[in-house]
C-alpha cells in the first residue's frame, strides 16, 4: 500500500492551522517530553552538514563548478545487462502471472536461497538470510532490537550510524566535551600505528561489537588474520559481532578476505543481513527470532521490482587508485584506496574541518572531514571514489594546487 | 550501495561453525542479555501467525484449493499507464542523465512538491514532507524517536505496529493476562456500539494518539466532524496525533474527509509521513528537526525506480461490496467495506479464531481473526478486499455454506 502518516492533526483535518496552547507565534506547543537521548546528538547528522556548507558556499559563489567527492554516492549509470532485469522486473508487475505484493518480510525464498548459495557458498542457511533496504536500514532495526540496555563498541573512526542509533537507543551517557567521545561506548582506536586494526587485548568488552570491512571512512580492509582474531575475542567474551561487509566487492587484496564480485547501486535499495540461527541471548532464546519480529512489525519487505545483483566495480576503483596517486605526488600519506571506495589522507595533524573549508573554497571540490567520523578521524580527510570519470580527474588536477604541502593550512 | 551485514562472526570468517562458549549444541552462546521488553511481545506477530495456520492445513490437506482474504495484500497488476512509467523510470537509471543516487533521506524535491500541492491542496509545505518506504517503517523510526518515556493511545481494535512497537521500545508494562491489555496504553475501545469512534470524553491523556482512519481491520472511517473533535481533544492535552491515512483513497461516502484519489500497490514500497514544522516537543524544540534526524540517521530514502502514485481502488471496492453482501445475505452485521478495503463482521459473541479455523477447514478460505488486532476485536472477523475478482466470487460461494447461521460454531 502506498501509505501516508500526518503526524499531529493540523496537516489533515483542522481547515486553517491552530496554534491551540501555542506559547509564541507559529508554534503548536505539546505536552509531550522529547526522548532525552536527542539531546545528547551533537549537531546535525554528518552528511546533511556538508551539504548545507556546500550549499552556503554555492549561494555565495554561484558562478562555482563544483566537484563532489563527499559523501559515497555512486554516479554512473546501470549495465544494459542489468538494466534489462531491471526493466523487466517492473514489467512483470503488469501481468497478472508477474505481480506480486508484499514480498515476505524477510525478502522472497529465491532470493534467499541465491544469496546463501551462491554469495556464502552454502555456509549459511537461506532462513538466516534476511533481505532489506540497506545495512543502514538494518542497523536501525537491530538497535531496537538490542534496546538501551547493551554496551556497544565501535571502530574509531566509522560511519556514523552505529555510534548514533546507540546514542538514540539510550545506551549511551552524554558526549564529554574533550574527548569528544560518549560515556558507555567502547571506541576501539584504528589509525596509522595500529594499521587501523584495534589492539583488542587492551579492548574492554562490549555486548555488540559493529565491525566494518573494508572500513568506511579509512578505505582499511582487514586480513583474514586479523578477522579470526575479532571472532576468536568476541566469542571469547560472549560479545555479538555485527560485521558491515557494506564494501566486501571492493576488496582486491589476496589476503583479505571476500564474498564473491557483487555490487548494487546506492538508489536501487537492497541489502541483507545473516543472523546464525544457533546464535542465542544469554537466556538461552534465539536472537534470530527476535530479529525476525522486528522485520515482521516495521519492515514489509524489499520492493518487489528491484530483486536483482550485480556488478560496477572496477570503474569505482580506478577512480580510487587515481586518487590515492595523487595525493602520494602531493606528498601526502594516505590510507585505503585499495581495497575500498574511499581514500583516507592523513593531514599530519592539521584539523579536517578547516582543510575541509579551504579545500571547498579554493578549488570547489566537496571531501569529507574525518572528525565527522569519530574523534579517531581528527587529522584525516575521506574522499569518495563514487564521481565520474572526467570529474574525479578534473578534481585531481585542481587538489594538487589546493593540497600542496605549502597550502597545507597550519596546526 | 547494495549492503549486507553479518550478525555474529560466524557467518563470515570462521571456516567452520564453532559454538565457543556453547553449552548445549548447536547454540552459540552470548553473554549479551535480552531486550526485556521483547519477553513482553505476545506470541508471534498475527500475520506470519496466520501464515503457519494456513501452510499447517495445507500440509495435511494438499490438495485443498485455498482463497485468501487474510492479510491485505494487492493481487491486480499494475495498470499500463502507470506501469509504463515504472519502466521508464528503470530505464533511466542506464543513462547517465537519467542516473540518480541516493535520495535525499527526506525524498526528492520535486516528489515532495507534488504531494504538498496536489494531495494536501498546498496546506503543508514540501519541507514537512518526508517520502518512504511506507506508514509501518515510519511508525517504526517515529518510535525510535518518541523513546521509552512516552504513553500512547490506540484504538482497540487496531493494527498491531502501533502496540508492538510500543512495546518494544518499553513504553508499557507486562500484557495483563485476563484483560488482554498491556500495562501503560490507553486502549481507546471502537465497536459497533459507538459507531468505532472512542468516547473521547472518558478517554485518559496519552502523549501519543494513534488513530488510523479508514480503520485497518473495522473498516471504520470518521467523519469530518468526528476527526475535528479528535484534533480538538489532542491539542487541548497537548498531545501528538499520529493519523495513519493509509486507505484514505478507498473513501467513497461525502461527509469523510479525503486526500484526493490516488492509490499504490504493497509491493511497490512507497509512503510518506507529514510532520507539521510548527510541532514542538514540550521544550520548545522542534518534532520535526528529531524526526529528520532519524530519517537521516537510518533510512537512505526511497527507491530511485519507484516514484510515482496512481489509482487502483474501484476494483478493489467492487470486491469489498460482494463480501459485505454476502455475509448481510447470510444474516450477519457488518461493518466497514464502503470506505475501506475491509469488511469486519460481527461474529455476535462467538471466538474468533474458533471462526478462522472453522472456515479455514471447511471453505479453504483463510481470513483475519478479529482478536489478532487486539483484545476490543474478539468476536469480529475481518475479510480482505485485496483477492482477483474470480477467487473474491468463489469465496462467497463457499463463505455462504461455511458461515450460515446454524453452522457459527457455539460462543
């Protein structure tokens, strides 16, 4: 069903708008208290806040050609031979034998039963596969599921979604303003020392650990090595993984681990996510059962036209590895890039959101600071690798006049 | 970015399925505890519930030529003109200027324009318009927003996201074995004896009101006059209506409030919530700057192929005045039907699953127990609009043997 929700009265039924127990002009004043947890948010969610800079500049500059190698949204167009799925997938919902409704709440038994196949070579079974609208859709859902009363760990620096949903959940105490990190989380430092992967043995435990490899914003990737020992720490101190294997196409090292060649398309939405049926809470009750209830009450399944798999990679990646190049001919060290989307350049110490202002300022090209990421991400700047072509090599030619080591803003 | 998740290392790294920390097996044990507020939930969500009842007789019964007016999924296909824009949407996404990304987590632009002006004759601005993937994951992320400390009213009976949710994010206490209530939800008691509008002046204060009109599963829709007394209730406590306007389209009487004809298909996942820019939370801060801050922090905005809205409803309505015929042929009160795509009929006492099972046995038609939808729907059944016309027309036949007076199984 296509479904619309007026939130408060005044959007439907009342002829004019009311301001019935307003306090000042164009305000409709409630009762209600709001959920403390917002107050503990800092300011607006990262990627919202650079647009409204880029638009701030944009207004002021009008005239500015710029080039956006911010947030990760990929650009180019879908293969023909997926398009053609595509294309007849919503011609199927003209015929009475291809329409379908709701799909299953956990995504139709084909697909699961592919993914489980043909991506985990038969290591997971199709009824601990379930098929949403994205990762970042899904962690939402976990995180109800979770509750406020876990500990989580998480990655620093990484995408903000893990640390935020944990904050709205109430899992978290409010932000200490010199570290710049939450009471009751457990950060788990990745920079250049440790090659980005955490020093586990000095981790204090959490209930949830959130792991993403390749990592977004670092572009780290971590070894198979290095992935058993997550599992053997986590399994030791009975925490619950939740792996974002969000960027696992990407990956070309022969040490690291990977699925299989698969990609999407950021606004063709479809994701999944496998939980073990044998994983249980420490009552001894299944976790996938509970997971299962949540998708049931606030999810009805993945759209129906848009059940396909396919692969854009190594277009993505050359772009990354001129990037990468680019930045090493500044003079720059730089992070990622290889077996992830993203580039991560160390300022040696310089503030991100200033590099971040110089950089949209002196050669109009959008990047992302890394303190958006995590106090870890202070220092580094993320660039994204999802342009097109003749826009990542414009923005390169205009980078090594604006990043030249003596154009560097100063500590 | 197509995106997957592993929950538990298990299904990625490890080559084996190990069960460290295991204490019987086949059960990887954690030691993280469980949401209490899940051990609250009753029994399964009701719509796989009633999924297993019928795939149960099906087992035992092979050969059974199952109808179903259960859960209310469309069964027509699209129509060509609009299913022709589905198609040209998809293509687009294989040009380079027809490419779009992400969404903006709030929607596009130009989509949120439309429904301003064309669906709510200019009285919301495009920037209270928030597009999705439908009024259940809405009520999903509303709810991560209102938090624990909130109290919500709901009409009984109602469709079980409001309560489950609810539930889930620990606003109420345990469920209350003999009343069927859970603790801390002002149940807002709709039946035939008033006319499925609640008497709102002996109703208690809920910080948040859920009224969902045409009503999913009475069929009920308020009038005008009945919808302004509720917004007239709500801001004189100074409660949040959340009004769920899912069927609106399906209103056919004169003194009902209407958007305007449009309509979708279940599977086609798209929705939008409306949040009034003039709402604050009772310290002044703005409901709808929380809620843009969820939508962004969990959501990735709707699907790039599926923008657009359409008509399908007379058909559907056809169907729901056959079924409201027939069981007033068999001599039994029915309710909704005229403005909804459900007909709720009145079992006169008689336990509702006692009649699903009945008819599921001896009709293989499968239906929706009233009680499934909260303990005011007990001794109610409510049938689906949604079935082709052929099987609709079958279902009455048998529905009238199945039913007939003398054969209503004994209160």
């Amino acid at each position: 069903m296509a479904a619309s929700l007026a939130i408060a009265a005044t959007a439907f039924a009342a002829p004019s708008r009311p301001a019935v127990g307003a306090e000042r002009a164009g305000v409709q004043m409630s009762g209600v208290a709001r959920n403390a947890n917002f107050g503990k948010l800092q300011a607006g969610y990262l990627f919202p806040e650079i647009g409204r800079r880029r638009s701030a500049y944009l207004a002021a500059n009008p005239d500015a050609n710029i080039i956006s190698l911010g947030i990760g949204d990929t650009t180019q167009p879908v293969p023909s031979h997926i398009l053609s799925g595509l294309v007849a997938g919503a011609s199927k919902l003209g015929t009475k034998e291809g329409y379908s409704g709701y799909g299953a709440e956990q995504g139709m038994g084909p697909l699961r039963e592919k993914i489980a196949s043909a991506l985990y070579d038969g290591k997971v079974d199709a009824a601990e596969v379930f098929v949403s609208d994205g990762s970042k859709c899904d962690i939402g859902r976990l995180q109800m599921m979770f509750g406020s009363g876990v500990t989580s760990a998480v990655q620093d620096p990484s995408y903000p979604v893990y640390v935020d949903t944990s904050v709205i959940m109430g899992q978290t105490a409010e932000m200490d303003a010199t570290s710049k990190q939450y009471g009751n989380i457990v950060y788990m430092p990745c920079s250049p020392s440790n090659n980005f992967f955490p020093d586990l043995s000095s981790t204090p435990r959490a209930d949830v650990v959130y792991f993403c490899s390749p990592n977004n914003p670092t572009g780290a990737a971590a070894s198979r090595e290095q992935l058993q020992q997550l599992v053997d720490w986590c399994n030791k101190q009975g925490s619950i993984l939740v792996f974002d294997a969000a960027y696992a196409p990407f990956i070309r090292s022969a040490d690291v681990n990977s699925f299989s060649k698969y990609a999407g398309f950021t606004g063709v939405r479809l994701g999944w996510t496998v939980v073990p049926k044998e994983l249980v809470w420490a009552d001894g009750s299944s976790v996938a059962a509970d997971f299962n209830r949540i998708m049931c009450t606030v999810f009805n399944g993945d759209s129906s036209v848009l059940r396909a798999g396919f692969v854009l990679i190594d277009y993505y990646m050359e772009n990354a590895a001129m990037l990468r190049q680019t930045m090493l001919d500044i003079g720059l060290k730089v992070h990622g890039g290889t077996d992830a989307p993203y580039v991560f350049v160390d300022l040696e110490g310089k503030p991100s959101w200033d590099m971040f202002s110089k950089i949209l300022e002196e050669a109009q090209v959008v990047t992302i600071p890394g303190a958006g990421f995590g106090p870890g991400g202070e220092g580094f700047l993320r660039l994204s690798a999802f342009a097109p072509r003749e826009a990542c090599e414009e923005a390169c030619t205009r980078l090594r006049t604006a990043m030249k080591p003596d154009a560097v803003p100063a500590a």
